[in-house]
C-alpha cells in the first residue's frame, strides 16, 4: 500500500498545480552589447605623432578590433563590426580610395515619405520597390574610408559584438572619427586573421 501511495503522490505532483513560469528576461538594448567590447583605446604619446603620412590601419577579423598603427605601434585598438555570413568584410592589402565625412550608402537605407518622416526600415535599393509616394534614402555612413570600387569601407555603426554588417567594417563614432583624421587617400588597410 505504501507503493502504491507514494506512487499516486508521486504522479499527482508531476501533473497537479504547477509552478509558475519564470518572468521572461527583457529584450537587452543595443547600448548593453555595444558595451560587451571593450571601448576604444588611444596611445596619447603615439597620437602626438601620427600624420596622415605615417599611419596604416589594420583590421582583425577574429578579434573584432580595427588598429591605427605607426610601423609595428599601436596608436588606437578600436571595436568594429564586419560583414556577416554571406556579407563577409574584403580581406588582404587593401588602400583607402576615398573620404567623406558624410557619405550616405547608396543600396541600403529607408524609404521616406516627401516631408521626411519613414514609411519603411531596413531595406535594399536592388531588392525592394519604393512604396507609393517614397523615395530611397541611403543610411548614414559617418566618417567614412572607402575601401574598395563596390563600396565597402570603414564608418560609423551599430557595434554587436559580432560582425553583423553588409561588408563594411563599422566603428564607434569615436573610433571612426580618429581613424579618418589620421589618415589620407592611399593609406594601407590590412584585413585578414590579425
């Protein structure tokens, strides 16, 4: 009689009144994983010396990190977000072939209605149809080094933790603006398992 006793307590607590289920977490904002990489690092000694003429920039796939050097020194170790999957960052030797503190992209951005206000996120110049009354407005790309004649390059952006981007290789506004006042139209870009 125990048995079957113990047996019937047994079942009715894995099928009577359950616990409640845990309060599920909030969805984390961008800011909290931005913050997951460690924030840029500046030599202010090295910093002093840098000149558009003397810096190279090299960009560590692995480590998410984007380096302003002089020879084998680094002036500034800074977080980026590079292409994903599919999307994947150029790599090898590569030179910067333009600058524009302002450039907007010219495949990936919003459509807006004519008093500026957004009708659709997130989309593609190639792939989506402008609704009725919009037109295409490229994202921002802040502070940007182009690096190759399809337009990837180094900018500001959304920093995850991760790469995450089109292509390009994304910064933090700080980051970004360092990098393009300390270089010029031909400087040496690396990028590759740094």
């Amino acid at each position: 009689m125990t048995v079957l006793t113990s047996s019937v307590n047994g079942q009715f607590r894995l099928f009577g009144p359950r616990s409640p289920k845990p309060t599920p977490q909030p969805m984390r904002k961008a800011s909290e994983l931005i913050s997951r990489q460690p924030p840029l690092k500046v030599n202010q000694s090295l910093l002093k010396q840098a000149t558009p003429d003397n810096t190279h920039i090299v960009v560590s796939i692995p480590k998410q990190r984007a380096y302003l050097m002089i020879e084998d020194q680094v002036v500034a170790d800074g977080p980026i977000s590079s292409g994903r999957r599919g999307h994947e960052s150029p790599t090898g030797h590569l030179h910067v072939l333009e600058k524009d503190p302002n450039h907007h992209s010219n495949l990936y951005g919003d459509f807006v209605d004519s008093s500026g206000r957004l009708v659709r996120a997130g989309v593609s110049a190639r792939i989506d149809s402008a609704p009725s009354g919009t037109h295409f407005a490229g994202a921002p790309m802040r502070w940007f080094l182009r690096l190759t004649e399809e337009g990837v390059g180094m900018h500001v952006g959304i920093l995850p933790g991760y790469p995450a981007s089109h292509g390009c290789i994304r910064q933090s506004a700080d980051g970004a603006k360092l990098f393009y006042d300390h270089v010029k139209v031909g400087t040496p870009v690396d990028v590759g398992d740094y």
